[in-house]
C-alpha cells in the first residue's frame, strides 16, 4: 500500500527536479557550445518534454484507484473547488505577460528580454505563477483527497521553497541590483507576508 504513494511522490519530484535541470543556465550553455543546432529548438524540446511527462503523471494518477482519507463536505468542496479555480486563473494569468510564441519556444527570442516585470501581478507577488501552482494543488488535494493526490500536493510543497530559491539565483544574476530592489519591496508568495 505505501510503495504506490511513495513512488508517486518521487516521480513528482523526479519530474520537478528535471523540470529545474533543464531551466539550468550551465545545462543551456552546455547544450548551446556541444549540441547548437539542438540548441536552437531547447526552448521548444523543453517545453514539449516538460508538458509530455505533465500529461503523463496526471493521466496516471487521474487513472489510479483512489483511497480518500477524509470525505469532504460540501462546504469544503465549494471553498477547495474556488481555491483550485483561482490558482489556475493565476497561472494563466502569470503567462498572459509573455511572449508565449517565446515562452514556448515556437517563435525564437529577437532580442535578450532585459525587462524585469514589476507590474500586475508581479507587482503583488514575485512569483505569481508558483502561488497560482501552490493554489491549485492545495485546493485540487481538498477537493479530492485521495492518498496519490496527497502524494503530489507533498511533493509540490517540498519542492517549490526549492524551485523558486533555484529561479531566485537566476534573476539575481540576470538583473542583479535591479532585483535586489525589487525583492526587497515585494514578497515572494504570499503578498505582504513570505
């Protein structure tokens, strides 16, 4: 019974672990000066390896026979279901401010973005996207509290504090001071708080 969780929990963070691996500068660098006609397309490859191994978890774990640990009231489906809808909204929301033929790869960046993006919603949080991430698994767990379910929200919350450390070093060394300003001034998650 417990070598199924477990192994949920570390294929989810096996994939957030690669997921973070593959945004690696050194791993860019390393694939711009040995490999650079992949180079060109990492971006996309990227994007379709990441979104591929998304699918495939979720679709294993929407397939597997859940044992529910508590059976939520109506009450708490209804918060849990508007907790989970307004993390998707903030995701969608975090993406809008890119340039998603760049985001995604399909079109190549024309110029270094040197832009640091202190507005809308980064304006409240410095990582809108992951609050968004942290809103939809919580309130996704409460609404369907399966064992599985756990096992991802787990490995989720052990693994952004270090996805967003990783994404913290990157955009210090990027827009340095610039950021340190900014970071000083805003809250990292959750506004006005952490």
């Amino acid at each position: 019974m417990i070598w199924h969780p477990l192994t949920v929990f570390l294929s989810w963070l096996a994939y957030f672990a690669l997921h973070s691996l593959l945004a690696a500068g050194a791993v860019k660098k390393w694939t711009e000066k040995n490999a650079p006609a992949l180079y060109r397309y990492y971006r996309l490859i990227y994007n379709v390896v990441a979104t591929g191994l998304l699918i495939w978890l979720s679709l294993s774990l929407v397939r597997s026979e859940q044992v529910l640990l508590f059976d939520p009231p109506l009450w708490l489906c209804v918060f849990s279901g508007a907790m989970a809808a307004t993390g998707l909204w903030l995701v969608g929301a975090s993406l809008y401010g890119y340039d998603l033929g760049e985001f995604l790869g399909i079109r190549s960046a024309t110029a270094p973005d040197d832009t640091l993006r202190v507005s809308g919603l980064n304006a409240r949080v410095r990582h809108p996207l992951y609050l968004g991430i942290l809103l939809a698994v919580v309130g996704g767990w409460l609404l369907w509290p399966g064992i599985d379910v756990s096992a991802v929200a787990a490995a989720t919350l052990c693994y952004l504090p270090a996805g967003i450390y990783w994404e913290e070093q990157k955009l210090l060394l990027y827009f340095g001071d610039a950021y340190r300003e900014y970071r000083r001034r805003v809250k990292r998650l959750i506004p006005g708080v952490w």
